[in-house]
C-alpha cells in the first residue's frame, strides 16, 4: 500500500497554499479547476470544493496547490486540508479519472554539453522527480527504474536526476558524440510511455521528503544553517544548470572546516576543484566571518 505524506509549503501568494507530496500523483500532467463542476474528472479537486473556503485547485505531479476565499486564513485551515488529502490518497482515493488523463503524454528531450567532459544533461520538457536523487550503480538504483535501466548501457557510469533533467557520466570506453542521440531517445520514451522515474517510495526511504529535509535542518547547529542557506541561494542554482549539485554533508566548528559532496556532474570534474576554492570557500569566508577556513569535497 503506497503511503502518503503531505507537507504545507507557502507560497508568494497568501491565497494559495501548497500541498506537498512525498510522491508523484499525476503522470507528469497538471490539472486546474475554478469550481466543482469544472472538477467532474477529479475526484480528489471535488472533494476539497465541498470544503466552503476553496476557491480554486491546481493538482500538478507532486502536489496540490489551493486558493482561499478570504473568509478564512490558512493557518486556522491548513491542517486540517493537508490531513484531509493525506487520508484520500491513503484510502486509495481517485487524483484524476483516466479519461482525463492519458496513458501517453508529448515529451521532448534536449541533450546538453557540461563543464565535465564526461557529463552530459538530458533536460526533458515535464518534471520528473518529487526530489534530487543520485545513483553511482545498479544496486543503489534499485529504487530508480529509470536509474536501474540506463545501467543496462555499459558505458554509464552514474546518473543523477533533478527536477526535469537526468545528468549522465559515461566511462571513458565511449565518446558522447556515439552515445547521446540513444540516450536522449531511451529517456524520452521511457518518459512518454508513462513509466516511474523514481518508485513512489523512493523520496520516503531515502529520507528526502520535504518534512524529512526540514526535520535534519532543524538538527543543525545556526552556523551549519547559515552554510547550507548560503549553498540553497548562491551556489546550487549555478550548478543546477550545469547538471550537478553540491551538497552540506557537515561542519566542523573547532577546525572550521566545511564538507561538501560533489553530485552529477560537479562529482570528478576538473573544475570542480577551482568552484570549490575560488567560490565557495571564498564566498562562506566572506559571508561567515572567522567561522570557515577550509571547504572540502567528496565526491558524490
């Protein structure tokens, strides 16, 4: 029995309120609705128009955004919403009626050159996971179907799968210019046909639901707070586009040493290590006063 968490995410609206999912529940499509007679396809939207408040609802693939009439304030309400679809979805509720929502659904995909060489980016036109995820072989892909079938080719090495892209690094028996129009094609069906890049619990057992996330946040101490605020803001955007990730991994308060892991294709690039010094261990002196010296990386 698949098994759903909800988490309450502001927005920059104070209307709407959005319902975070630990899971995909739409197969990479969104759906809006004004009222309940819009909502006949959708079960779970009619059933958040009984509640008086609701003005409209977007159900997209990891969550359910909801805009308020203003006769009530979300804090007084929001519980009680997020309990409500947590129960629907546990019960086995119905998101969108299949007559809505097709088995197949128009999917492009790009390749893109990285800064490292044996890195390439496969950005595709929907999102396609809740959550960052990294996979080094085939036995830590168990829960990527995707993951798991792209090591079915001998000359991938790793994958890392973010938002709406899936970062590649190849071994060196093959050139891109060989291997990348099978790669991009293999991606976009295996996307077209409706398939789950993650499994639905992937997010839940690799700790990385926004709820979980937020828990080992507030574990921190302030200063290893500050640091990851700072890589959130200035540091992963950047890299993001390039296909990779850097991640806090710890902070040493008595050695003001910072530890970072290197993800996709930011792990084993040859520039990686001047970002690193030059950027980041500059920027966190900057930013931290006399709390950093030192940042050093693992590779992911």
């Amino acid at each position: 029995m698949k098994t759903f968490s909800v988490s309450v995410q502001e927005t920059t609206n104070p209307a709407i309120i959005k319902f975070e999912l630990n899971q995909f529940i739409t197969k990479y499509q969104s759906f809006e609705y004004n009222n309940i007679d819009e909502a006949k396809s959708s079960p779970l939207a009619q059933q958040l128009f009984y509640l008086p408040f609701v003005k409209k609802v977007y159900i997209s693939a990891n969550f359910i955004a909801v805009e308020r009439y203003n006769i009530v304030s979300w804090p007084d309400v929001q519980a009680e919403v997020a309990t409500q679809i947590e129960d629907y979805l546990n019960t086995g509720g119905v998101v969108v009626t299949e007559t809505e929502a097709p088995k197949k659904t128009a999917v492009t995909v790009y390749a893109e050159s990285t800064p490292n060489p044996a890195v390439q980016k496969f950005v595709a036109n929907k999102k396609l996971v809740p959550a960052m995820f990294e996979f080094t072989s085939i036995d830590e892909a168990k829960l990527s179907p995707l993951a798991t079938e792209l090591f079915h080719f001998p000359f991938v090495k790793s994958v890392f799968i973010d938002h709406n892209y899936v970062s590649i690094t190849k071994y060196d028996m093959a050139e891109w210019q060989d291997i990348s129009m099978e790669l991009r094609e293999f991606i976009r069906q295996f996307i077209e046909q409706g398939k789950d890049v993650v499994r639905p619990e992937a997010s839940e057992k690799l700790e990385k639901t926004t709820a979980q996330v937020d828990q080992k946040f507030e574990a921190l101490d302030d200063t290893s707070k500050e640091i990851i605020n700072i890589l959130e803001e200035y540091v992963k955007p950047a890299v993001a586009s390039d296909g990779g990730n850097i991640e806090f991994q710890d902070y040493n308060a008595e050695t003001k040493t910072v530890k970072v892991i290197l993800q996709g294709a930011c792990s084993g690039c040859p520039s990686s290590t001047f970002t690193l010094k030059n950027g980041i261990e500059n920027m966190l002196k900057e930013m931290l006063a006399d709390k950093v010296q030192t940042v050093e990386a693992i590779n992911g």
